[in-house]
C-alpha cells in the first residue's frame, strides 16, 4: 500500500497540478474561490447558534426600529390641558371638537407612520372616522399657568389656551389670539401634538373665515354639496395640510348651528374665496407613506453591510489567530481566491438576511416593493461590493479577531446614522450630509429606496450603482495589495 | 529547471534574516538539508525555529538571505515551493465544524488534487493513523492526539518532498507521541525529507539523522546526534552514576581520596553521581578502583551504570541555563514593544 502511493506518485501528481495551473490561471483561481466558499458555508451551517442569531438578529432589528419609533398608536389619550377663559359658542365648539378628535381605528392604517398624520400626507387619513379612540384626553384648567403647572408635572402633554372675547373679538373680526402650549421636554409628542392641533385649529380658522364671508356672497340659489376630495393647504398663520373632509363636514355643520341656516353651495362658494384653491399632495406611488417602506430599505442594507463586513474582516482575522489561514496559504493557490471565497460565501449569507429583512417587513409591516426584486438584490450586491475593501482591509491589520470586531464596532456607529438608514439624510446639517456622502451605505440605501419605495429602475438608479461600484473598486485596490503584502509580511 | 540545486539538497538557507523592528529573529542562518533526511530544528523558546519555518513554508518574508526548497526560492517562486511541501505549524490546520474527511477534502482540493487521488490518499493515511472510524465526526469533538493525527494526515495529502513538523508531539499523551514518532520514521524510510523542531532531546536523537541547534537567531552547532554529544564528552571525562543500599559518609569520603574522581554529587540517601578523570589505565581502571573502594568499605552496590552525554547536555552546554523570557515568542524587549508584539503573533 505504501508503494502504491509513495512519493514519487505524489510527484508526479504534484506535477501535473502545476501544469493545470499553468494553463487555466483563472478557472483554477474560480474554482478554489468556490473550495473556499464551500467551506465556509458549510462550517456556518454547522452551527446551530449562530444560524439561529442569525435569522433572529435582522428580525430584532426590524421589530425594534419599528415599534420603538412613534407612529399614530402613541397619538392616543394625549392628556391635554384646556383653558377656556371665553365660554362663548366658537369656544365651546373648539373644545368640543378637540374632545370628539378620534383616529381611524384598526389594523392596517393603524400602522402607518406618523409621516401619515404629522407630516404632509394626503388629507384623506386623518382624523377621519368618528368611531376610533380618542386622541385627546381633555383636562380643564382655569388659567394659563395652571395649565402650565399640569405640563411640568407631567399630567398633560400640552395645553390649548382660549382667551377671554375669544368669541366676540373673532364675531368683530379682531383676530384673537388661540395659544398651544407644548412641553418642550418632551420633543417627539410636543412635536406630533403641535403638528395636529395646528392642522386642526387651522383647519377651523379657515371655516370660520369662510363662514363669514359666506354672507356677503349670499343670495344665490343652492348648488350641488361638497367636493369630495378636500385638504386644503393653510392660510395665514396656519400651516400645513387640512384634516380630513369628514372633519370639515362636523365643523361645517357646527357652524350652521352657530350662525344659523346657509346653503351648502354658498358655504362651498364661501370656502371658495377664503381658500381660493386647494393642495392636493400626491405620492409617486399610490397609497399612503408608510414608515416602514422608508425603514425596510436602510435597514436592510445596514444588516446585509455590516453582516458581510464583520463576517470577512471577522473570519480572516479569525482564521488567522486559529492557525488554519496558514494552511490555506501553504496551499498552491492564488491570494485572489481567499478573498473571493470569502466574499461569496460572506454575501451569500448577507443576501439571506437581506431576504429575512424584506419579508419581514412585508409580511409583519405592509412594505410593498415597487421596484424589482433583481434590483433590490443587485443594489444589496453592490453595497456590500464596496464594502469588501475595507472588510479586506481591515483583516489584513487586525491580527486578532477581537481587534477586528472593535475597528467595525467604531465604524458601524458612524455609519449607521450617516447613511440615512433611520434618519433622512436631507434633514441633517450641511457639513453631516458632506460626510454622509463619503460613507457608500449611503447610496445602497439611497439606490434600494428608489427601487422599493418609488419602483425605480436603472435610469433613476445609475448615480447610485456607479458610485458604489467605483466606492468597491477603489477599495479593492488598496485592500488587496495591502492584504497580500501584510498577510506574508 | 533553471538553477536546480544538486539533487540531494533539497533545501538551501544561504545567510537567512529575519527582523522584526529591531529584534533579529532569525540572524543572518545558513544551512542544508539532504534529500531524503529528518533533520531536527532544537533551541530554546524564541530562539527563532519557527520563524525559520514559516519563512521556509512561504508564510513570512525574509528581511535578507535567500532559501531555495527543490530548487524554488521561497520567495520568488513562492507557489512552486508551495506545491512541494507540508506544515505542521505549532496551531491546529483543521477545521472544527468540518468532519476529519471534510477537512482532508478540502485541503486536497486546496492543492488541486483530483477527488479520487484525494479520497484514495486520505483512506490510506486515516487507516495509517487509526483514524478510519472517526472520519465522519467533526474535528472539534476529536481529542488534541486525535487532531493532531488528522492534521498530520492533511499535511500529507499532496505528499510532499519536505514535511516540515513544527513540534509534532507536544501536549500530547505518550500512547499517541509514540505512535507519532513511529509514524515519523515510517515516512523517513519511504525517503520524505523532514524538518522537525521539538524540545524533546530524546524525540531528537531518536528520530534526526542531523540536529541543529539553534540559539538567538543563529545556527550555534549543526552535527549528527553523537557528533553533537561528543562536544560535551570529548574531554573523557567519566560519569558514574551509583546506588549503594548502606551509602555512608565514610564511604563518600573514600571514593574522593581516589586519585581519578574530580567530584561527587549526592543524587539522594542512597545514590550519588561521580566524575572521574580517567588516567592511564582508562575508564576500565576507574571502575575497578571504584567497585574495589566501595566492597572495602562493606557497600553494596545495587546499581552502576556509566551516563552518556545527552542532546539535553549539549543543548545547556551551548545555550546556557537561562531562561528565555526575553526574546520568547510574544514578549518583545521594552522599547517598541506594542508594534513588535503586533507584528510577532500570528
């Protein structure tokens, strides 16, 4: 037996292995990047820990940046200090109305982000249906700083302020003054609650003005009812959009009570000059903005990225305090198919948690992909493309996998703000927008949210894909030179 | 092939350097190894084998010095050298979570090795280690003698020219050292060249048909075993070693009259150690002398035997007693010590 394969044989075969090299350079070079890979996966999927945090992690990160951040279930039994010093018919109808304030109850729009109700959104979901929960809880107060007291004792959230005359002054067209008080310790509600009562009280101010104009334009006969799509932009003081039509039609029906009997023409009429026309915000695709939709794209590439940055910088490094990279550099292979192994199997890994992410959030969250699937896959490729590099990087100077782990964990804090993944990059100041344009996460998230969110194609996407491609290869260049040279050192 | 070194040199070191900042690791090393030979790599922790090796193996850079395996320099033509050689590095090359076949596939594979050679080559050398009964379990669960079986097997599969062994038997019980050392030899008789380091002097002289000893970097002697041990007994110095059941002070102090004995050790109550500087009539005279004190005193000798010199009396005799903590594998000098600790683990 000894004979049969003693040296020479293994020689000779030796010898022929140079020979296939020789000719096929760059199969051979697939291949062993294949053997890699093949490796990899299969000593991943032998542990049954790290396949279960696996699929657990990117679920984590989805239920947590989902239901951490506010959405219209926290606008619900908002305690809100009312001073109501006027008692007259307006007044008494503004409270009134603020303690009838409900919002659609129920599953799917329940969901929808506050984009939805704080931010403009179409008119149509707000405040719309009667049958909901409340959004206000009201508690009287008697006077201002009483209603003040109660918000820094955290009774109240905020407070609505009516003046003494409110009434008669806004009947002699003397434009009182209506105060909101918003507790500033408390910025998300402060904000949502400002938002929502200056869209309702807006919304009010306009039907009072269209009220008393619509006198002066009376004496005509009736016309057909109100338009069925309402919201309006502000006028004057008020900002942003108008609530629902629903909304209106109470208020609208308010007025009549107060002011006595006019036709539901002459009010549209009326509606008319004070709002001579009517903003209607449209998205690019149908439907409602949903908070979600915005997330799932940064949150998909932030765990694909970093999943494939800490996986190659993390089993380089790894392999290389365990002993076993040397046996792979011992071995007659191109350095090249290391780190093309790696990458393959990396990425396949990374593309399965990209799926995880997506149909989570399509299944548990209602994102709907506008774009294709192959895009959302290619641009996920891409990001992690041009994060190879400094995965590479990064290998090739930590000597321990612990060192490895600490130069990501400082990277992934940065770069997990500065790419937009949970905050809007537009909303950040000039000079952190300038460093969020040299962070590549960026444009994958960028690019995957025009795929996912406004189905966008490769015309829409091409800045994107050509700066991560260019991001990548830039890299590359750096890294692998920067690997061959340190890993033999 | 151009500049094919003759046949039976198969590794050439010519003037090999190693720095690492300011320490020399390896400092300016030449030597060669015959085809066909175990050549043995002794010295002292830090001492600079296993850099030697690594550089042999492909795996670091020479600061200056060429060395050239099968006619291949080690660094220019790295990959040929790669295709004529394996390691047994001081670290396990296996992979856990992969089956002991798993990993002799894979590295097969590595080496371009066609699947049948590949599985015809990874049978024969599992039932050459008893390891056939437990190819399809993962390496993780194996014990270190098992693993280092299986890594053996794998540093085999392309069956080199040169096997370099680094440590081969440490932290390994005496069943598997054993069978590991047999192992070592089998594969000398089949002509594989072997580099082997090791600590153990015994390991050495039972298996190295050269050693060389290595100390601060520097080849310090190179020879056969009995070459090497002749260097601390060429002097003809005689060493006894002695158990008298009624050993006495009286008795001591009658051997030490003996014009030939230089000194005495006590070993314990009952055994000591004597040095003698044989005269004229040779170490057969000594041994009279002794045997005729002792029986003049009422001793009884349980036990006499004459001590040879061993590798382990070379290897203190050339590179003293002291401890290695300084120039140890991890553990630089002060000055610049953060990058040379970087730089040095692997």
């Amino acid at each position: 037996m000894s004979e049969v394969l003693g040296a020479s044989k293994g020689r000779e075969l030796a010898a022929s292995g140079l020979e296939d090299r020789r000719h096929g350079g760059g199969r051979q070079a697939v291949a062993d990047a294949w053997v890699i890979a093949w490796k990899d996966i299969l000593d991943f999927t032998r542990d049954r820990m790290r396949l279960i945090s696996f699929v657990i992690m990117p679920i984590f990160m989805m239920v947590m940046t989902g239901y951490i951040f506010p959405n219209q279930n926290s606008l619900q039994n908002m305690p809100l200090a009312v001073v109501n010093q006027d008692q007259g018919p307006l007044s008494r109808m503004i409270v009134d109305a603020l303690n009838k304030m409900t919002l659609p109850a129920g599953g799917g729009q329940a969901r929808q982000g506050m984009a939805a109700l704080g931010e403009a959104g179409p008119g149509k979901t707000a405040s719309r249906s009667r049958s909901g929960n409340p959004v206000f809880r009201i508690q009287p107060a008697g006077s201002l700083a009483e209603a003040k007291e109660l918000i820094k004792s955290g009774q109240a959230n905020g407070a609505v302020f009516i003046p003494r005359d409110f009434t008669r002054q806004v009947g002699q067209g003397k434009q009182p003054h209506l105060v909101v008080v918003t507790d500033q310790a408390n910025l998300q509600i402060s904000s949502m609650l400002s938002s929502v009562l200056d869209q309702f009280l807006g919304a009010m101010a306009t039907q009072v003005g269209a009220q008393k104009v619509a006198p002066l334009l009376a004496a005509r006969e009736t016309a057909p009812g109100p338009r069925a799509s309402a919201g309006a932009s502000g006028d004057g003081g008020s900002a942003g959009a108008v609530p629902g039509e629903g909304l209106l039609q109470m208020m609208a029906g308010a007025m009549q009570q107060a002011y006595g009997g006019l036709g539901a023409g002459g009010l549209q009429r009326a509606r008319a000059t004070v709002q001579p026309f009517v903003v209607r915000i449209e998205g690019i695709v149908p439907g409602p903005p949903n908070y979600f939709q915005f997330m799932a794209p940064g949150i998909m590439a932030m765990v694909v990225v970093m999943a494939v940055m800490m996986g190659l910088a993390g089993a380089i490094s790894r392999e290389r305090e365990i002993g076993t990279l040397d046996g792979i550099l011992i071995a007659p292979i191109n350095r090249l198919s290391i780190i093309i192994g790696k990458t393959i199997s990396q990425s396949l890994r990374g593309l399965v948690q990209g799926a995880v992410v997506l149909i989570l959030a399509i299944l548990l969250f209602h994102v709907k992909v506008y774009g294709s699937i192959a895009w959302v896959a290619g641009l996920l490729l891409l990001g992690i493309f041009s994060f190879v590099g400094l995965g590479i990087l990064i290998s090739a100077f930590a000597t321990e996998q612990e060192t490895a782990m600490t130069i990501l964990m400082t990277l992934q804090f940065p770069m997990m703000f500065l790419s937009g993944a949970f905050f809007p990059v537009q909303q950040m100041p000039t000079f952190m927008q300038g460093l969020s344009k040299l962070v590549p996460l960026t444009y994958a998230i960028d690019g995957l949210r025009k795929v996912i969110i406004l189905g966008a194609g490769w015309s829409a996407i091409q800045t994107e894909v050509l700066v991560l491609t260019g991001f990548g290869l830039a890299m590359l260049l750096v890294a692998i030179p920067a690997f061959n040279r340190v890993i033999t050192r | 092939m151009m500049g094919r070194e003759p046949q039976d040199d198969v590794i050439v070191v010519d003037d090999l350097v190693r720095e690492f900042g300011d320490f020399t690791a390896v400092d300016h090393m030449s030597f060669r190894v015959h085809e066909g030979e175990v050549f043995g790599l002794l010295g002292p922790n830090g001492a600079g084998k296993s850099t030697t090796i690594r550089m042999l193996c492909t795996l670091l850079r020479p600061t200056g010095g060429h060395a050239r395996i099968a006619g291949y320099d080690v660094v220019r033509q790295a990959s040929q050298v790669r295709q004529h050689i394996g390691l047994v590095a001081e670290k396990l090359i296996l992979y856990d979570r992969l089956t002991a076949r798993e990993n002799l596939r894979l590295f097969g594979k590595l080496n371009h090795l066609p699947e049948q050679v590949i599985d015809e080559r990874a049978d024969y050398w599992l039932d050459r280690l008893q390891m056939t009964r437990w190819q399809d379990h993962l390496a993780g669960t194996f014990s270190t003698g098992m693993k280092q079986r299986i890594n053996i097997a794998r540093a085999l599969l392309n069956m080199p020219r040169v096997l370099f062994l680094d440590e081969p038997t440490l932290g390994l019980d005496p069943q598997t050292t054993r069978s590991i050392r047999e192992f070592i030899m089998e594969l000398h008789k089949q002509g594989m060249t072997i580099i082997l380091t090791t600590h153990m002097m015994a390991e050495a002289e039972m298996l190295c048909d050269r050693v060389g000893i290595v100390d601060h970097g520097k080849m310090v002697a190179l020879d056969t075993p009995g070459g090497l041990k002749r260097l601390v007994s060429d002097n003809g110095r005689l060493v006894l070693e002695l158990e008298i059941s009624n050993l006495s002070e009286s008795m001591v102090r009658d051997l030490q009259a003996l014009p030939e004995v230089a000194s005495i050790d006590h070993e314990s109550a009952t055994s000591l150690r004597l040095h003698a500087q044989p005269g004229e009539g040779g170490s057969t005279e000594v041994l009279s002398r002794v045997i005729a004190a002792i029986h003049a005193d009422g001793g009884r000798i349980l036990r006499l035997s004459t001590v040879e010199p061993t590798l382990e009396d070379v290897f203190l005799k050339l590179t003293g007693r002291a401890m290695r903590d300084e120039a140890s594998e991890k553990v630089a000098p002060r000055r610049g010590h953060w990058r040379r600790a970087a730089t040095r683990v692997r």
